[in-house]
C-alpha cells in the first residue's frame, strides 16, 4: 500500500482491507497503525538520505586569466564544484625534453 504507486482511494480500500484481515485474525489495529506509521517514517528517512547523497561534478579551470574567476562564480549557483590547475606544473619545468636526431624512425 505504501511503496506501490496508486490512487488515493485504491490506498484507503487497501488500508481498511489490512484492518479487516487484521481483527480478523484477532491483532489489535493499534498495531497495524504504529506498523504503519514505521513503514511511512523510514521510507521517508530514506528518501531524505537518498536527496543528501546527490554526487556534485567537478569542473577544472586553469588559471590564466581573470575571467576565469568570473565565469567560476557563475558556477556557485550550480551543484557543480570548480577546482583549479595550473599551467605551468614543476614536472613540466623540470622533465628534460628528449630531443630526436634521427627523423627516419628507426
């Protein structure tokens, strides 16, 4: 009655179907109630953790002019998250290029 997707009214035929299952087999309807009641709390706890556990994106910029700074504002307002990166490393500056004397290949 809880999980499936229906009508208000297929809900509340349902909902007195259980009571009627339930003094007939002699349990009280307070427990089918607080039963309920759980079921509608933890389904909405989850449904809550599920909302929090929203993944952001990261976007990365590299930083070589001021614009960068302006359009990266644009993104606060976002739930995607900026990072930057340098264009220039201190690998790139310190790695020796190789250099090939014979063009052929081989």
């Amino acid at each position: 009655m809880i999980t499936l997707p229906a009508t208000e009214r297929s809900k509340q035929e349902e909902w007195r179907t259980i009571l009627a299952i339930t003094e007939n087999n002699g349990y009280s309807t307070d427990m089918i109630h607080n039963l309920k009641t759980k079921i509608i709390s933890r389904k909405q706890k989850q449904n809550q953790q599920q909302e929090n556990k929203i993944r952001k994106k990261w976007v990365a910029f590299t930083h070589f002019s001021p614009l960068i700074r302006r359009v990266t504002n644009l993104f606060k307002q976002t739930n995607l998250k900026v990072a930057f990166r340098a264009v220039n490393t201190i690998q790139q500056q310190l790695s020796d290029k190789q250099i090939y004397n014979d063009p052929s290949g081989i």
